[in-house]
C-alpha cells in the first residue's frame, strides 16, 4: 500500500468517525477532499495540517497512522518506536537547536547554494552576454535549464 493510499484510509475513517461528510468540511474542496481519500493525491504538509485541524487530531497522529497502516504494525507499536524518537530527540537537544535557529532569525528559503555557485551563475551570465543559447549553457556547465535560467534571471533583477 501506498503512502497516499494509506493516509486516505485514515482519513476517511477520522472523517466517518466523526460523522463527517465531506460538504462539512468547506476549508477544503470537495472534489480535492474526493482525490486525498482515494489516495490519488500526494498532499502538501500546509494540507496535512490542515486536514488535521478538520480532524481535531495532531498531524503527526496521521503520519503516524498512516505509516502505521502502510507497514501493518499495530499503532500500540509505533507509539511505542516514536517515543523512544523523542526521548533521543531530547536527549541530543535537537529540540534546542531548534529553538536556535529559530530565534536566529528566518531561515532562506529553498537549499543552500552549493560551492561555486557564484562561479557559475557568472559564467552563465558571461556565455549568455556572448549569445550562447540556454540549452548550450546548460550542458557546458552540467546544470539544469531551470538554474541556467534562474541565474539569467536573478541577474536581470539585480539591474
């Protein structure tokens, strides 16, 4: 069973459960709510909160349940292997270098740029001013069309 497939059953049991049609729950669309129960859809963590507010669990009670399901262990068991998570999780203060960074300030979004980032990004913009095509870029500088165009963009911005 797949991750999706076994969250839609746990969704759709909360749901029943709760004596919940899918027309309650108006934060979501109908036909969307249709797709996550049917396991068609692989949702957003923005979405999995949300779904769990609907619920009035915790979205780490359907992760939990759903993984669960998927690796047909009894839920007793897998509280019992998240816990022993979370007791390493504070024992190797994790939850305070957390806290750290968060009061550190926002975080960049995306990845970090990888070493020689700027290199490249410079002679995109260099082989780009000489007419090199995207495509050409690409290939001589093992990189992707996407970042290719994304370093000619943030260089446009920049102007």
């Amino acid at each position: 069973m797949e991750a999706a497939e076994a969250l839609a059953v746990v969704v759709r049991a909360l749901r029943r459960k709760k004596g919940l049609t899918q027309e309650n729950l108006i934060t979501i669309d109908r036909s969307y709510w249709g797709r996550i129960e049917r396991g068609e859809v692989n949702i957003t963590i923005d979405v999995l909160i949300r779904l769990a507010a609907l619920l009035e669990v915790e979205p780490a009670s359907l992760i939990l349940m759903a993984t669960c399901l998927q690796s047909n262990e009894p839920l007793r068991e897998g509280l019992k292997r998240l816990n022993k998570q979370l007791n390493r999780i504070k024992k190797d203060s994790v939850d305070i270098e957390m806290e750290s960074l968060v009061s550190a300030g926002k975080l960049p979004p995306g990845r970090p740029a990888r070493s020689g980032a700027a290199q490249k990004a410079a002679e995109a913009n260099r082989l780009n001013s000489e007419g090199v095509s995207v495509t050409e870029i690409s290939e001589a500088l093992g990189l992707s069309k996407t970042t290719i165009r994304r370093y000619l963009t943030s260089k446009s911005e920049q102007a």
